[in-house]
C-alpha cells in the first residue's frame, strides 16, 4: 500500500513540472498586411498587434529596449531575419506597464536588408529583403529578454514570440514602373520609403527625388509608398521646406490619381 501511494506522489510531481517548464508566453503577435502583392522594391507594409495574454501586467527593463524583428523567406523555404536599422517605431513600448488583455500596434515596413556595403557613403543600394519576383512568407517576431511579468511565478516562459506567417506575392515592374525603380534603387531613397525620415536630416535629394518620381509618374504602381514617404516628412518636425517648396508638395499630396 505504502509502494503504491508513493507511486501516485512521483506522478503527480512529474506532471506538475511539466505543467511549469511549458508556461504560456505572455503575449500575443499578430501581423496582418492590406495588400498580398507588391511590385519588386516596394516595403511591405506589416500591421502588428501584440496583446498581453499573461493576467499581469507586463514591463521592460529600462536598459534593454524590446526590438521587433521581421523574418522572411521564399515560400517553402527557410527564413532569415531582416538586419534593417532599428528606429524608435520598433520598439515594443513597454517603458509603462502594459495592462493585461491591453494590446500596442505599429507598423513594420520590410523593404532591405543591411549587408557590409549597405549605407555608405559610394552609395550601394542594400540588398532588396524580398529580392525577386515571387511568393514570400514574412513573420515577426519579439525577444523576451528584458521583459518582466509582474507577479508571475513563471516568468515569460519563453525567449522569443513569434507571430502567425503571411505570404505576399512580389511581383516585377513593367513598362513606366520600370523607370521608377531603377530610381527607388538608391540607398537614401530606400531609407525614406522605410522609415519616412531621411537618412541625414540635413540631406534633403532623397525627399526631392520621391517629390519627382510623384510628379512625373503619377500613375505609377509605386505612387503608395511614394505618397506615404512624402507625407509622413512633410508631417514630421524634420520636414523643413521653403514656402513654395510646401505649396508644391501638398498639391501633389492631395491631387487624386485617376
């Protein structure tokens, strides 16, 4: 009787180990994308949703910030991550307690890859993230490192949440989109469809440049991404342009494309 009471206590330690080796993650990532095909060189536009699914309120250490990362790979093959700059929009923002069932969004554009040549000074375009025509799937995905689940006896129960897959299909320019691209292959311009800040403030040819691609292509496949790095300048505190030179840009923000 004594061996069989001792049995039952072995088992029931055993699967209560398990049950707290394998705590759920605290969060959620859910991305979805409003278009499933994109010309070859435009950012894929990502909407991110992270949702506190822990019953505690979730925080982050102050010396270590939360990076979202974005991975992507051709259809039925490996993925890679995307070694782009980070800039303040991927910074999860968990400097305040994150409530839980609370949930925080941004938007994540994929467009390049940094290799040793990317963003120097001769110029080099970095290499295009989705580089080809073709089927792609895109993930994103967020380290734990630095993240405390207040009042947890579990922790954050994994080192990294990766959210759910979505494919997008890059398709080549033709005809004028052609003429565009070669002209997006710049390594400032591409900075500026990424983020909407150029790579030096006080360099303003790549904000000129899209300026003059919207201008003279206005029915180009690209005017999206060309329209939104425009505005998004115009609308910031870098966005410093001669009284004639606002007239100018705000018609061509505003002008509706036929």
């Amino acid at each position: 009787m004594r061996r069989r009471r001792f049995a039952v206590c072995r088992v029931f330690v055993l699967v209560s180990g398990t049950a707290l080796g394998a705590a759920p993650a605290p969060m959620t990532i859910e991305i979805a994308t409003p278009r499933t095909a994109y010309l070859l060189g435009e950012p894929v536009i990502l909407d991110v949703t992270v949702r506190n699914v822990s019953g505690h309120k979730l925080r982050a250490v102050r010396t270590l910030p939360i990076y979202a990362r974005i991975l992507v790979g051709p259809e039925g093959r490996g993925m890679t991550q995307i070694e782009q700059e980070t800039t303040h929009r991927e910074i999860v923002p968990l400097r305040k307690p994150l409530e839980p069932d609370g949930t925080w969004t941004c938007q994540l554009r994929a467009l390049y890859h940094i290799g040793p040549d990317s963003l120097r000074e001769d110029r080099i375009p970095p290499d295009l993230a989705l580089p080809k025509p073709g089927a792609y799937t895109l993930q994103v995905e967020v380290p734990m490192i630095g993240v405390v689940v207040e009042g947890s006896p579990t922790g954050v129960g994994s080192r990294y949440i990766l959210s759910n897959p979505i494919r997008v299909e890059v398709r080549a320019p033709q005809g004028d989109d052609e003429v565009v691209f070669r002209a997006l292959r710049d390594w400032e311009v591409m900075h500026l469809l990424r983020i909407g800040e150029p790579y030096d403030s006080r360099r303003r040819a790549a904000v000129l440049t899209v300026a003059g691609l919207l201008r003279d292509h206005p029915k180009s496949g690209y005017r999206e991404c060309l329209r939104w790095a425009l505005r998004t300048y115009f609308d910031s505190p870098q966005g410093l342009f001669k009284p004639e030179e606002q007239e100018r840009f705000r018609e061509l923000l505003e002008e509706p494309v036929e």
